[in-house]
C-alpha cells in the first residue's frame, strides 16, 4: 500500500515513502522569546540550587535542556501528514547544545521530521516518528537542537 | 564528590540516587513554567485520573532537569552537550522517585564523558532512560 491508495492505515503503512516525503523538510517556524524568569524556575524546580543555575543575572547563567525541550511542545508532523489512526505515545525529548543558550532574546525554531522507522514486538508494531527542531538566534547561528520523539501503537 | 576534569572521571562510577521533589505543587509550577498552563494532568489528581491517568504526571522533561541537576551537581564545570530520553511509563506526581546515572564512557582525548540515566519508581520499576554526553574544558 503506498499513501496514493486512499486513507492510510498504520498496518499498511509504507516507511520508506513516508521518509522519502516527509523527512528534513522544514514544516514548521516560530519564534520564541526566552524568558529569565521561566527559564530559572524550571532549573529551580529541577532541583538546582547553584547561582549560575538559578540567578538569570549570573553571568555563567544559560538556558537549562529541559527548557530547550518544552520548546519542542508544539505541533510535531507536518500539515499534510497522513492520519495514522493509532494511539499517540510521547515517546521522549532529546536536546543537543552546540553552544550556550542564553536568556532574554528571541530564539527562532525551525522543525523537520527528522526521522521515521517501525519496531514490532509482543504488543504489535509501533511507528516511531523523530521530529527536529533547530533553535537560532538573531544572527542565524546554530546553537540546540531538540527532538520530540512520537510513538504511535498500532491498534489490537 | 563533585569533579572539575576528565581525568578525574572513572568507569563505571555512579551518580546517585537522588531523590528529588516530585511534589504536586512542583509539577504543577514546572507545567505552567515551561507555558503549559495548570494543566490537570499535571496539577490535579483527581482531574488527571478522570482524564484516564493513574493520577497527575511529572512532566517528562522534568524528569530530564532533574537529570541535568544531578549530572552538574556531579560535574558543574562539564558542559552537557547532548541529553537523550525516553518516556518508557508515566511518573506519577507526590510519589517518590530515583535519579541516577553511571560513567559508560571516557575520552580523554577528547574530554568527553558518556552516562547511562535512569529514574526509577519506588518500586524499582524504570520510569525514564537516558543518556548523556559531557565535555569537560
């Protein structure tokens, strides 16, 4: 079965053209506008008591992962992505940091499906779909990448 | 022990377990930091449980700050360059949890350490997975 053959169903589900259509293409783009306050509370709440960690005004204050990766919250799949019909899994978040990420400015978040492959066990088969979302600053560098990953469990 | 150089890291050592603040009022609070409001999931067992939940949840990606917490506890001058984790069954909020990790890789060359992370139930059952890559300066 191929997405060509009406409503796709998760058991025909075909892999390989949903990451030939779908994969690296930017489907989404926000901005984000970090804000110190927020950002501390969330080290804080995580447990951190250092200044660096919970003073936005420290100098050696960044932005912690788990901030970058509610960043990730929104929508996961492009528009046109076919209907999987199964039950959604959050399935994790991962973040990766290229260089600090400071608080008080706007961020711009641009997510492609990053990667999309099946696993089958005792319970029947998942899809596991990677969406990427790559934060940049103003001046349009790099700094994280965070990944929301989405299981979708095929019905019994 | 805290560490400030890869060369003082050693196989196998392990971080933790530490037992954080899973209280409802710290879900809750975390929830609407991260822009996600008082959701019930998060603030209101009885809520949550009506929505089809054991009761209210600890965010998943708190469980990813109190990881990042006890690694830079561990090494505060490391940098942590990637944080990998996966959402194996739901953390329920006011029980107690376990946040630990252990070194399964050391780059000296490279100043870079690796970590298995792990939160566990008070029933020994894995709630989150994980791992982590450091470098250190």
């Amino acid at each position: 079965m191929t997405l060509d053959d009406g409503p796709p169903t998760l058991a025909g589900m075909d892999i390989e053209e949903l990451k030939s259509r779908y994969l690296n293409l930017e489907f989404d783009r926000k901005d984000f506008r970090i804000d110190p306050q927020r950002a501390a509370t969330v080290a804080r709440l995580s447990g951190e008591t250092r200044a660096e960690c919970i003073d936005p005004d420290h100098p050696e204050f960044t932005v912690p992962h788990a901030y970058l990766a509610s960043l990730a919250s929104g929508r996961h799949l492009p528009i046109d992505f076919p209907k999987l019909g199964g039950l959604p899994i959050d399935g994790g978040k991962a973040v990766r940091c290229f260089k600090p990420v400071k608080p008080d400015q706007t961020l711009t978040g641009r997510t492609h499906l990053h990667d999309i492959y099946d696993k089958s066990g005792r319970s029947g088969r998942m899809i596991f779909l990677v969406s990427r979302m790559e934060l940049h600053n103003a001046e349009g560098e790099l700094l994280a990448t965070s990944d929301s990953k989405m299981i979708i469990r095929e019905r019994s | 022990m805290s560490i400030s150089s890869v060369d003082q890291v050693e196989f196998g050592t392990e971080l933790g377990p530490w037992k954080p603040d899973t209280s409802i009022e710290c879900t809750s609070a975390f929830a609407e930091a991260v822009g996600w409001g008082r959701a019930a999931r998060f603030s209101d067992h009885e809520a949550a449980r009506a929505e089809g939940h054991a009761g209210a949840m600890v965010p998943g990606i708190m469980g990813m700050g109190f990881l990042t917490t006890l690694i830079r506890t561990w090494a505060p001058e490391a940098i942590i360059e990637e944080i990998d984790t996966v959402f194996r069954a739901p953390m329920i909020a006011d029980e107690a949890i376990e946040v630990s990790a252990v070194v399964t890789d050391i780059d000296e060359d490279e100043r870079l350490v690796e970590l298995d992370l792990t939160i566990r139930n008070d029933a020994a059952e894995t709630r989150l997975f994980g791992t982590a890559r450091l470098r250190f300066s």
